[in-house]
C-alpha cells in the first residue's frame, strides 16, 4: 500500500534541484528521493486581494515506494490561505473582540477568521 506525506521545503526551486541530484532522502526509509510528477494545483488567499497559485512537486522512493509532496513555506497543509496571511490574520487579532469584527476589520471572507 502506497502512503503519502509532505515535506516542508523553503524553496520550491532549490528543492527541485535537490531532487533532480537525489539529494532528498525518504523520511520512511533515507532512501533517495526522484521526481514524479506533480500533486494538485491549487489557489490559495494571500494578503489583502491577492492571489497564490501553486503545483507542488511529488517525489517517490526507489526503495519503499512512498510518496511526498514538497510543499514550499508559503502555504500551508489544507489551508485555503497563504501563511503569511494566516500569520498576518492572528497577529491583528490577537485579544480583540469577536471573530466578526476581526473578518470585517481584514476584509476576511466568512471562515478565514475564527
């Protein structure tokens, strides 16, 4: 059975190159990683009105068989918002008031802000 996982990479560039030279181990087995293909493209809320769109990259062991995503620190694991967003969006709200006025206050869409 085939399972898959992610690995948090600072730079979506600089981890390509390590994978093209198979400097990526596999965190089942440290076997190296090698490129296979790519996971979903999604677009996530950035600050303000921005938009990100982004296709991670899929890696697979030779050895075990897994799967990796390599998901740069922009974005986040099922979140629709970009980090720095969230970030942004719990230092602004930090102690204040209802989630209500912290979304209205953002301009937040209904479920960015708790």
């Amino acid at each position: 059975m085939e399972t898959s996982s992610v690995i948090v990479v600072a730079s979506a560039s600089e981890a390509e190159q390590l994978l093209l030279a198979g400097d990526i181990g596999c965190p089942g087995c440290s076997a190296a990683l090698r490129p296979h293909g790519h996971g979903r493209t999604r677009t996530v809320r950035g600050v303000g009105a921005q938009r990100v769109t982004h296709t991670p990259r899929r890696a697979r062991c030779g050895d075990c068989g897994r799967t990796q995503i390599l998901l740069p620190t922009e974005l986040t694991v099922r979140r629709a918002d970009t980090t720095e967003a969230i970030g942004n969006s719990a230092d602004r709200g930090a102690g204040r008031g209802a989630s209500r006025d912290r979304r209205r206050r953002h301009q937040a869409p209904v479920g960015a802000v708790r």
